[in-house]
C-alpha cells in the first residue's frame, strides 16, 4: 500500500484503516478495521523509548545549532510519540509528511 501512495495512488490517511480491512479479510477475521487502526496507532504512540543519551545529544546539539525533525511517519504517532518522550522543544521545525 505504501508504493501505491508512493506512486499517488493512493492517499496516506487511506491505508491506515485499508491494511486492516485487507488483513480481515486474508485471515477471515470479522471485527472493526477502524478500532483496530485507531489502536495500532495509539500503540505506535504509546510506546517505545529513547536510546540511552538521546536527550543529552539533543541538548548539546540544539544548544550550537538549529535542529530540524523530518519523518514519513504519521503525523498523529509522530506527533504523540514527541510530546510523550519530551523531546518536541530540542527541534526548532519539525516535518511530518504522512
């Protein structure tokens, strides 16, 4: 899916619920692909750490030099994962293409 939006064929936004209505159906699973699409990314946001020193790098950087964030993450994890991990202030822009 993702080549297919690569290719613009596809909008980013729509593969968050279509993998899941695609995987329902390859398993023959009958629940919600919006819940689980809405949980998968909550999960994406909720979790995950920091490597040891990340926070020590970004100060010494931000403190000499202007930082930016570039991801193609989406934007509602990118976003949540920034502010959980305390590290969206160490960036002067920050771009998510989702």
């Amino acid at each position: 899916m993702w080549a297919a939006v690569e290719r613009g064929e596809l909008q980013p936004t729509e593969v968050r619920h279509r993998r899941f209505e695609q995987f329902n159906v390859t398993v023959g699973l009958d629940a919600d692909p919006v819940l689980m699409a809405d949980t998968f990314v909550w999960g994406l946001g909720a979790h995950g750490e920091l490597y040891p020193g990340t926070v020590d790098v970004l100060a010494a950087l931000a403190s000499r030099a202007s930082l930016g964030l570039v991801t193609n993450g989406l934007s509602d994890v990118q976003r949540s994962r920034l502010s959980r991990l305390g590290i969206a202030e160490y960036f002067d822009a920050i771009v998510v293409s989702s």
